[in-house]
C-alpha cells in the first residue's frame, strides 16, 4: 500500500500547531540530539522524500510520533488525548478533499458528506441522497470512501461538528460555499445579543448553509424554524444540516410565501451581498429590513445584517430607495440599534463594511443605540463580541466613542437627530463631540505649557483671550457649503510617474502631506501637464487635505500647485474677490468673509473629523461629511490672526530644530569617518 507524505507545513495545519512548533519539534527531538540525550526518548521521523528545502515525511511515522505528546483541552473540541489524535482526524478530513476528482463533483462529495451526518440512510448498502443539479437528482448513491472517512469522523466529533468541520473545508474543496456564509464572528454576536430561543417561533430570511440560524442558542428546543434559501445545493445542505444538528422540526423553503403567513419572535436574515452601484435597486438591503419587521410579533427581534453604505447615503434631491427604506425604518421606530461591525471582519468580502441592524415592531420612535464596534475591537485585549452585547444589553455606561443613544427626531431646536438626511453610520454619528473634554481648561492649560516652554512668547500668549461660550455652537456638513457655493472642491489627479520631473509646477501628494518629501521635490513640465486637460492647478490660499488614516491639511500660501491623488483641495470662492480689493485699497470689512484659509484647515483636521473616517482597506474621512462651525466672519478673522502666528512660530522652530539636526549629523559623520576633531573652545 503506497504511503502517504506529508511536508512540515502539512503537519503544522493536521496537528493545529504553529509552524514554530514543528520546526522547535524537528530540531529539538532530532536522531542527533536524542541520541545524546539518552534514556530511550524517540527521536522525529526522518524525512523519506523531498527536497532540503521541503522535506516530506512519513505520515503515519509522525502520526505514532505525535502519539506521545498530549494535546490541550478544547473547551467543546473533540477530545483529542494527543497531537497523533489530531493529526489522524486532519488526515481523515484531508481524505474528503483529494476524493472530489474521483467522486465525481465537490458538490456530490459536500453533500453525501453531510446526508451521512444527518443520517439520511435509505438501507444498508447506500445512502439516497438529494442532489440539486437535474441530471443528479433521483437519488444518487454514496461513495463508499466518503462513508468511511465521515462514518470515523462521526464517531469522534459526533454528526454535528462532522457536518460542520465538512463545510469548514468547502473552501480547500474549491467550493464557493465560504464566499457566502455569515463570518463566524457575526453569528456569535447575533447569537448573544439573541439569546436563548428555546419556546420561540424563528425565521431565516437568507438562511445559506445555516450559520447563522444555528448560532442562536437552544434552537433545538424553538418551537417552529422556518428557512429560507433560494439556492437549490444550499438549500440541501441546510435541510441536512439542521438534521446532524438534531433541529427535526427546522422547514426550509425556496420562497417565504410557501410556508404561509408565519410570524416569529425572532427573525435574523443575511441578505445577498448588494455593492454600493446598486443603491438605486428597487430591493435592496433596506428592504430586506422592512420584510423582517413585518414577520415580528409584537414583543419580537430582528437581526439583519447590511453594508454600511446603506447608512452613509446622505439624503439629496436625487435620493433612492435606499434612503428612503431608512427613513421610513427609523421614522416608524424600527429600529433599536445599529452595530457598526470591525473593518474585514468578512473573509471574502475584505473591501465592504457591515452592520448589524437591530430591528423591532412599529412604535414611537425612541433612541437609537449606535454602537461602533470597529472601534472597540481597535483597543488592545478587548473581547468586541462581549463589549457590544453588555452595550446593547444596558449593563454599561455609554462611552460617547464607542456607543451612544442618538435621538430619530430633534428634542429641542438645534439637537442632533437621525432624520436629518445625514450618514447614521456609528462612526460618523460617535465622532461629533471629543468626548469627556472642558475644552476652556484644556486650552488654558496648553498656553500655560506653551507659555513655560517659550518665555519670550509670553506677551503675545497673554493677547490670546479664551471664553466660554454662553450657547455651545451648531455646525454644518461640508456639503452645505459646497452645495452653497460658499467652497470648491478640488479632486487629485493621477499622474504618471514618467511625467514627474523636477522643474516646471510643483506636485503635492501623499508624500508631501506626510512630510515624507519636501514640498517642491516633484515638480511637472507645462507640456507634461497638457496631457492631464482636467488636472486645475492651486490658488494662494486654498487649503490641501489628506484624509487617508486621519486628516491632514495645509494652507498652500503661493498656489500653481498640481495635486496628486489622493490629495484633494478645498478653494474658498469669496477669498480671491476680498483679497482683490484689500490690494486694491478698498475699505473691506474683516468679517465680511465668512471663512479664511488657516482657520479651515485647523478646523478640518480637529478630533471631531478625525474620528470619522470609515472604509476596510484604507480608512478615509468622506469630506463631504466633515463638520464646520457656525461662527461670525469677525470671530473666524480674529482665530485667523492667531492661527497665523501660531504657524509662523511653529514654523520658525522647526527651521531651529532642523538647523541643529544638520548639525548633529553632520559632526556625528565627520567623527564616524574620523575626518574632524571636535572640542569645546575655553572661555
């Protein structure tokens, strides 16, 4: 019988170890050092093919190596009493996936895998299972090599995790099944915001393989499963499924509408995922929310998950069916809590960003419960799924960075509220205030600092007059005023690097922004940039932003800049006409301008826009959704005044700092090369 071999890397992934451990294995338990360490101790199984590089082993030599280390308890595992017990059982595993060319399909070894698990045994010389695909149908018989590997699977782990483990490999199988299913960490915080439903009628709008309808906790003991999946193996495999898991009474339906009219006390659904493009579908994610709630009974839950940008599309006079399922949801008091899940928290969706929404029957509306558990899950030795369920449970205080309750409609004249057409996203809504800040004591005590740190400045600090307000300001969205008029803004082009140059306009990007290169350095050629006809070059004053991981800004004092993505520009459109006529002469008012430059800047790249950025790649700060205080054109000329001054200080010392710099490094490097000698004149 032809032995099979297995590389280092197999034996990491069979035995579930790190590959440390088999190198530290390997080295440590060597013919060599076993033999200097006397008493009989085995030594590792020499490699019996291969190459030095990657060799190959006998598999059953370390399967009875492994038998004389024991392996930790899993709290619910299997029970393995040793690494051998493992790696045999990965081996048995591994077995269903070199199977599938022979077998016939990945979808006939999948599902006779799990018809064996759910005990679907039509005699005792096959089992009958059901095929999806027409040409398969009609009862089709099992593989007598599928049946031994799940019949010693079965016996160790038991019919449901068997079912379980075999899904949990559909991936290896070259199956699309894992592309589909509800990420692991979601069913967790669906089942423990959930809760028991032993006694409770239960409904899967979007059941796919069963991942999430089989996290709800007691569901063995529900009083009626209704799922519901469209697609015929899905279908299939989750009738069997739910069977390995001993839930008999679970009914599943291509359509809702053949089961009747059902009402459930809980509903969870994982709608089809639906990209940003297909916002102006008539159904979409939303909708699929609104179905839930109509299923509720009166005390009744729903769980649906959606994209994010279900929740950031701002309401405007083009708005789709999308904003408008949301309005109706949270004007009907719909909905109980959003949950802002972790960025990638889906495998094989790593660019999109879910919730989780929270979903009731029709009543008065009341606070919603924003939680972003993003942010949570970003704090080091934080267990997210634990946080958010003791916050949605009320067992905690709010922590306005975290999670707050966000009223639907205003409860006095100039408050926050959801129907307000804006993003509802947590991280956008949690990011208004900087939470837990006197912000006059926290300005005090910076010019204090800055006063003991510059003693010459202290005149000028002394000018600096700060107060209270009496009426803590409103704001607006950027996206007033670019509606307004009142800003442009300017996109980044993408420019080729063959056409980068050092004379002609300077080019401002990423790198200048993160102070990587010296503004100036990449320059492009008039000629060059006629390549570019949509590309618009800087005016004096407009401020430069970098919204990437944060907000980075800075005034452009000289313009003629180009701007490469993904910097963007902001112009204020009366700046050039008041600037006009101060050098003209003219008597101008200083607060007839209702925004300068350095005050925009600052106030773009304040903690309150900060915070707000979204995104599961890279995470951005929409500039549409960034805050802007309303202030009189006076107040906003005098906060010029100081911002200027500041950063021409701030300026200043930076030239000190890199003059001593160039210093240091250059006597450091005459001393390295010993080309100089360094002393201290006497006085």
């Amino acid at each position: 019988m032809e032995r099979e071999l297995v590389s280092l890397s197999d034996i990491k992934e069979l035995a579930e170890v790190g590959r440390p451990t088999v190198t530290n294995w390997r080295r440590r338990h060597s013919a060599h050092a076993s033999a200097s360490a006397g008493g009989g101790r085995s030594a590792f199984p020499e490699p019996v093919g291969g190459t030095d590089a990657k060799p190959l082993f006998d598999a059953e030599e370390v399967a009875r190596w492994l038998d004389r280390r024991p392996a930790p308890n899993e709290p619910g595992g299997p029970g393995h009493r040793t690494y051998g017990d493992r790696f045999r059982h990965g081996l048995r595993l591994r077995g269903l996936v070199t199977l599938r060319h022979e077998v016939g399909s990945t979808e006939l070894v999948i599902t006779s895998a799990l018809a064996l698990a759910a005990g679907q045994e039509a005699d005792g010389d096959g089992v009958a299972v059901e095929l999806p695909d027409a040409p398969l149908a009609g009862g089709v018989g099992v593989d007598s090599r599928v049946r031994k590997v799940m019949k010693e699977l079965i016996a160790v782990e038991g019919p449901a995790r068997a079912a379980d483990r075999v899904l949990n490999l559909a991936d290896r199988l070259d199956s699309d099944l894992p592309m589909t299913a509800t990420p692991e960490p979601v069913v967790r915080l669906v089942g423990a915001l959930a809760g028991s439903v032993a006694g409770l009628r239960v409904i899967d709008l979007s059941a796919d393989t069963g991942n999430m309808l089989l996290a709800l906790p007691g569901l063995h003991r529900a009083r009626a499963i209704t799922a519901v999946e469209a697609d015929p193996l899905r279908r299939t495999l989750l009738r069997y499924r739910l069977l390995a898991h001993g839930v008999a009474q679970g009914q599943v339906y291509e359509e809702l509408e053949e089961s009747g009219s059902p009402v459930a006390d809980v509903v969870v659904a994982d709608p089809p995922y639906a990209p940003v493009e297909r916002e102006r579908d008539a159904v979409g994610p939303l909708h699929w929310a609104e179905h839930a709630v109509r299923l509720l009974a009166a005390e009744g839950r729903a769980y649906v998950l959606v994209p994010t940008w279900t929740l950031t599309r701002p309401r405007g006079q083009n708005h789709g069916p999308t904003v408008e399922a949301r309005d109706r949801l949270l004007s009907r008091g719909h909905i109980e809590t959003i949950v802002q899940l972790p960025r990638r928290v889906h495998p094989f969706l790593t660019g999109a960003e879910f919730a989780l929404l929270v979903l009731r029957p029709a009543r008065e509306p009341e606070p919603v419960l924003l939680v972003d558990a993003d942010r949570i899950a970003q704090r080091p030795g934080v267990g997210w799924i634990d946080e958010v369920t003791v916050a949605v449970d009320g067992g905690a205080a709010p922590g306005p960075e975290a999670w707050r309750r966000v009223p639907v409609r205003p409860t006095r004249p100039g408050t926050e509220r959801l129907l307000d057409g804006r993003s509802v996203l947590p991280a956008h809504r949690l990011a208004d205030p900087e939470p837990g800040t006197v912000h006059l004591r926290r300005v005090l005590d910076a010019r204090r600092s800055a006063a003991a740190a510059l003693p010459r400045l202290r005149g000028w600090l002394g000018e600096v007059d700060v107060s209270e307000r009496e009426i803590r300001g409103r704001h607006r969205k950027l996206a007033e005023h670019l509606r307004a008029g009142q800003l442009r803004l300017l996109s980044g082009h993408r420019i080729k690097d063959a056409d980068i140059a050092d004379t002609g306009l300077v080019v401002i990007g990423r790198e200048e922004m993160l102070g990587e290169l010296p503004v100036g350095r990449r320059r492009i050629a008039l000629e060059s940039l006629t390549r570019y006809p949509k590309a618009v070059t800087t005016e004096a004053g407009d401020v430069l932003l970098l919204t990437e991981h944060g907000v980075r800004s800075r005034v452009d004092e000289t313009g003629g800049c180009v701007l490469l993505a993904p910097v963007q520009g902001l112009r204020i459109a009366a700046l050039r006409a008041h600037r006009r006529r101060e050098a003209e002469g003219e008597p101008v008012d200083p607060a007839d301008l209702w925004m300068r430059p350095q005050t925009l800047a600052q106030l773009l790249q304040a903690p309150r826009n900060q915070r707000r950025s979204s995104g599961s790649l890279v995470r951005r700060v929409s500039v549409r959704d960034m805050d802007l205080p309303q202030v009189s054109g006076a107040e906003v000329a005098e906060a010029e005044a100081i911002l200027n001054e500041t950063e021409r200080l701030r300026a200043e010392v930076r030239r000190q700092l890199e003059a001593l710099d160039e210093l240091s490094a250059r006597l450091a490097a005459g001393l390295a090369d010993g080309a100089v000698a360094v002393r201290r004149r006497a006085t």
